[in-house]
C-alpha cells in the first residue's frame, strides 16, 4: 500500500481508518470493532478518533479493538480545544490514554482552532512528547493562515500534519493550504473522504468506477491517494465496507479518469473559506 512519510520521518499507509459515529453506527458495536481489526489486519493500520466522540465511548471502543495488536496501529487522538490548556490536556491526555487501553498516542491533535493560547498548546505538546505520551503532535481544522500561525510560534515547527476536510467535492485547499503543506514535508490527513456517504451516488463516480470494475467509494479513495502528500481516514463501520475500502488502495486511475473527476469537480480558481465539519 502506499505510504506517507511525516516529518518525524516515521512512514504510515496513507489509508487509514475513522471513527467518528463509531458508538451508534448501525451495524453495532460489536461489528465496528471487527471491522476496526479487519482493516488492521489488511494494513490500514492509522486508527483515527477523538475524545470527542461519543464522549469517550469510541476511544473504548478502538481500544478493544487494539488490544493485543497495539504495536501494529498507529494511533490518533485529538483532544478538545477547551482541554488544550496546559492543566487539561495532561488530563485529557491520561483520559485517553485510560480509554484506549495504551501508554502512548502516536499522534496527538488539537482538534479545531480555540481560545487556549497556541503557545501554551504547542508548550503541553511537547511535554506529553517528552514523557512519551504522546509521539508525535498536529493540528486539525486549520486553514492556511493559521497553520502560519501555529508554523511560526515556539514548537509549531515539530507539527506533522493538519487534519482537514478534503474530498473530491471539497477541493478548497489545494488553493493555499495544500501546497504550503507540500513545500514543507507536511502530510495532511483527508477526513470524511467520502462525504459522510453523500459522494457515493456521483454519476461520474459510478462511470469511472464501472472501468475498473470498482464502486464509487473506491473511486473517491483512489483519487485522494493519486494525491501526493495525503492520507484519508474513511469510516466504516461495517466489515463489507472495510473491505471494499482496502481494494480503493490497489485502484490506479488513469489520465482519462483524472480528467473526468477534474470536470465533475473542478479544482479550485480562488481561495475559499477552510470548509470543516
Ligand atoms: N478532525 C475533524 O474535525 C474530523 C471531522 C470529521 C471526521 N473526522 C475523521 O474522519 C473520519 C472519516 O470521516 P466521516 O466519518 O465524517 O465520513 P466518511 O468516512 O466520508 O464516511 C463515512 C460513511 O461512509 C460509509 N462508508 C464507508 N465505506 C463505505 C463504502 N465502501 N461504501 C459505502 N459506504 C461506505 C460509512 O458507513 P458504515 O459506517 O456503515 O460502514 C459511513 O456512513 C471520521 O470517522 C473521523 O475519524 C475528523
């Protein structure tokens, strides 16, 4: 599969997993976590989450899904910015870390931009990183200007990626944000790589992937992983789906596709306001 290399050096597949709605998806929780161990086990081993969602309850859930395997799984969390100050993030932090079953994040994110003061957030990052808790830290929901920000305060430097939204119909930041990252080395993390479901009835997206004998889901991770310097975190909560999504990985879209996508969503001819969730 192919591979995204962060700054901290480290390589991590650049197809990975979300779990957003993960506690009340309609499968089950049962399900979910099967299908969390299946995509594991078929190399999409970045495991996304937050202790946001389900307050906690879907960081449960990854960490059943990852015991016994921790050292396979490269691990995301992100913490609230109203815990990014330096008391409630070391809290926050060991909330997780409880919940997840683990002694380290692999990566941890502020989750949206807030009020805490970035250098105090950057300051506790680097901290949890001294004493292992966390290995490496970033930033999510971030438009150009302020991952500038983050980029030019003390520690903003040791950020290995922005999280954002970014799918074939959100192509804002391939105006600013994309290319800013690409000059520096950074990854960034595409979420809701599929448009929570909506991108899945595209009738170009259905042509295309009749060509290759694919779905439309495959499509749409197929094009985000033609995209040098991505990686997308799909949820799927059921084990069908984590399936279907693992085989997007081996799809190779040719010129002709490339150029259909472009006309059906056009890369864009300004900048645009970051869109988030
Ligand atoms: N940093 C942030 O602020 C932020 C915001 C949003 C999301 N995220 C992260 O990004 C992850 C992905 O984004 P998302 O959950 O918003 O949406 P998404 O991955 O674009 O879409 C998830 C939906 O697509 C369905 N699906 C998955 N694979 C499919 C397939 N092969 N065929 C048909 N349907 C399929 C899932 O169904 P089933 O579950 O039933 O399989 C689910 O309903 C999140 O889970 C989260 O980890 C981060």
């Amino acid at each position: 599969m192919k591979s995204v290399e962060l700054p901290s050096a480290k390589r991590v597949p650049a197809l990975g997993q979300g779990t957003w709605q993960m506690e009340e998806g309609g499968a089950g929780r049962r399900e979910a976590i099967e299908a969390l161990r299946l995509g594991i086990d078929l190399g999409m081993t970045v495991v996304d989450t937050a202790e946001m969602y389900g307050e906690g309850a879907v960081e449960e859930i990854v960490g059943e899904a990852i015991a016994g395997r921790r050292d396979q799984v490269f691990l995301v969390s992100k913490c609230y910015p109203r815990n990014a100050s330096r008391k409630r993030m070391v809290e926050a932090c060991a909330r997780s870390l409880r919940r997840l079953g683990t002694d380290r994040i692999d990566l941890y994110l502020l989750h949206w931009p807030g009020s805490v003061p970035i250098e105090e957030t950057l300051d506790t990052f680097m901290r949890l990183k001294d004493e292992g808790k966390i290995l490496d830290y970033g930033i999510s929901n971030f438009d150009a200007r302020g991952i500038q920000r983050v980029w030019s305060a003390p520690g903003g430097g040791g950020i290995v990626t922005d999280q954002v939204l970014y799918n074939l119909s959100e192509r804002g930041i391939e105006w600013d944000l994309l290319p800013w990252c690409r000059k520096r080395g950074l990854p960034l993390m595409a979420y809701t790589p599929l448009g929570q479901g909506a991108l899945l009835r595209d009738p170009a997206l259905a042509r295309i992937g009749r060509r290759h004998g694919a779905m439309p889901a495959q499509v749409a991770l197929a094009w985000l992983l033609s995209r040098d310097g991505v990686l997308a975190i799909p949820k799927a909560g059921r084990v069908a789906h984590v399936r279907e999504n693992r085989r997007a990985a081996d799809i190779v879209l040719d010129a002709q596709d490339l150029a259909e996508l472009d006309a059906a969503f056009p890369s864009p001819d300004g900048p645009s306001p970051l869109a988030i969730l």
